[in-house]
C-alpha cells in the first residue's frame, strides 16, 4: 500500500515494506520487473531507563529460541516457551516484542515451534531489503502484463459447481481464491454452496497491525542518535518506529502489532497519531511538530480485517 507525501522523496509504506529472508520469488518478480532491492540500515537502540542504549532485536530474539528443539515432542504457545528457559531479562524482552511486532501475534497464543522454525529459516538474517520506489512499481508492472484488474467491483457472493464458478457476472470454469484470512472468517463473502473450510480456518489467526507514516520538517533524531534506523521501546504503545535509511528523509514509521496493536482498536486517526507521537517522545525526548501523518489499522479495513 504505497502512498506520497508531498515533497518527500522516500515513499511511505502503510503495509508491506521490507523482503525478509531470501525470498527468491519476490527477488525473481523484483528483476522481471527491473526494480532493485535496497539493503536497509539495521542500526539500532532500545530504551533502558531513561536512556537509548545499543541492541540488536533480531539477534536477541533468535537468541530466545536456539534450544527450539524441545518443542518438537510438545509444542507450547511461545509465552510458555519462554517461562521455560533461562534467558536474560532483555532477551526475553526483545524476543516478546519481536513476536508480537514482527509476528504480529500474541504470544500466549502463537505456536513457539512455529516462531522458532519461521526465525531460524533466514527471515531476520542479515539482509532486510526494500524494493526501490516502495511495492507500488512492482505491483503496477505484474497488472501491466499480467491480468486485467478490475478496480471498485467488490465480491459478496461466489457461485460454483464442479468445473464453473460465477462471481458478479463473470463466469470462467475456474477461480483462484485470495481473500485474507480475516474477510473469509468474517463471512463477507458467501460461497454458495458452502465450502466447508470453517473447521480449518479456526486453526489460523491473523494478527492486527496499526502502522502510523510521520513526515516533520527535519530529521531530527539524526542530530541526537546519527545512523540508527530502528528504535525500539517495549513499554510504548507503539513499541517500534523506523527511519528510511540510507535513503535520508524526514520520515518515521511507528508501528503496532499483535496485543499491543489490539489495545489501540477503535481509536481514532486523532488518536492513533497522538499515540504514536507520544511513543517517539518516550524514546528521543523533544519532538518537532508534525508537518503530516498516514494511519493504517489493518485490523479495521474491511478488505483485509488483519495485518497478517
């Protein structure tokens, strides 16, 4: 979901931004597409006290499951994974801050071996890369040559049968299904007949995610603490925000996941802002005013009803 500030040079990502892991289908679309990955800056500080003190999140929380190898006989959500070891107060810390940002779950519920196996298969390695531009070209060169998109026709009912299905008018003797998770479970779109898939969607959760884009007149926090791209304050409301580094622009990125995204739900965009300004606050002191702000609850947007 790529969108502009006017006079920023940096897009502004209100959902996907970063490619975690190798993901070689996305870097196979990124070079059809001829739009390079940019390595990000992974400098970063967490606040301890009053103060803003070197720490690296990815690295405690994998840290936090390196004796993953008891849950293959019993798996335990990850709350109760983590009671089980004997972790310094941080890692613990950083570990249940990064399951509920990067997981965007809720660690008395997500499965531990799962979270381990998902950690330990390269996705929080050492290159977290952003497509240039934002997701916006790539996605605009695959509905270039790809398929006919067909913009403002929204679905609430699926016909079907064996080898025919009919969706708004349209009949083809297939269809591919993607609705997130959280607009199935829902029940927005009916599928007549029924499809009978409501015993295996309960095993699966979406979890909420609420993303605050703040454009300020300078980049201030680069006089404070020059070079870090990530902060992080487990105690806020929004625990983590972002800079664009390297590309250098005045924009923080705050963002909510998991319990600590469904503790803002049904707040106003009003609201959402002040609370992700005051999360900043907490971490770098002073803050220049606002000049303009996006907000996405991925929770409340009724085409997705979750963040992932």
């Amino acid at each position: 979901w790529t969108r502009r500030m006017p006079g920023l040079p940096a897009p502004v990502e209100l959902g996907a931004e970063f490619i975690h892991g190798e993901a070689a289908s996305t870097l196979a679309l990124l070079a059809r597409a001829g739009v390079p990955g940019v390595d990000s800056t992974r400098t970063q500080r967490f606040v301890r006290g009053r103060r803003l003190v070197e720490g690296n999140a990815f690295i405690e929380a994998q840290k936090a499951v390196q004796h993953a190898a008891v849950l293959r006989k019993r798996d335990l959500s990850f709350a109760d994974f983590l009671s089980t070891q004997e972790l310094p107060s941080r890692t613990r810390l950083l570990a249940t801050m990064m399951v509920q940002g990067f997981d965007a779950a809720d660690p008395a519920r997500v499965s531990a071996r799962e979270i381990a196996e998902e950690w330990g298969s390269g996705a929080l390695g050492s290159s977290q890369m952003r497509p240039q531009g934002g997701y916006g070209p790539l996605l605009q060169s695959l509905v270039s040559d790809a398929f006919t998109l067909e913009l403002r026709t929204k679905v609430k009912e699926i016909h079907w049968k064996r080898g025919s299905v009919e969706i708004n008018g349209v009949h083809a003797r297939k269809a591919i299904i993607t609705l997130p998770l959280g607009v199935l479970k829902s029940g927005a779109v009916r599928f007549l007949p029924d499809l009978n898939k409501q015993r295996a969607m309960q095993g699966l959760a979406s979890g909420p995610v609420i993303r605050v884009a703040m454009r300020f007149r300078e980049q201030f926090w680069q006089e404070r603490v020059p070079g870090v791209a990530f902060f992080h304050n487990p105690a806020a409301p929004f625990p983590t925000f972002w800079t664009p580094l390297p590309m250098h622009a005045p924009l923080l990125s705050a963002w909510a996941g998991g319990p600590k995204a469904a503790a803002l739900a049904g707040s106003s965009r009003k609201q959402l802002v002040q609370v992700a300004l005051a999360s900043v606050r907490a971490a770098l002191g002073r803050v220049p005013p606002l000049q303009a702000a996006r907000v996405q609850d991925w929770q409340a947007d009724p085409y997705s009803r979750g963040g992932y």
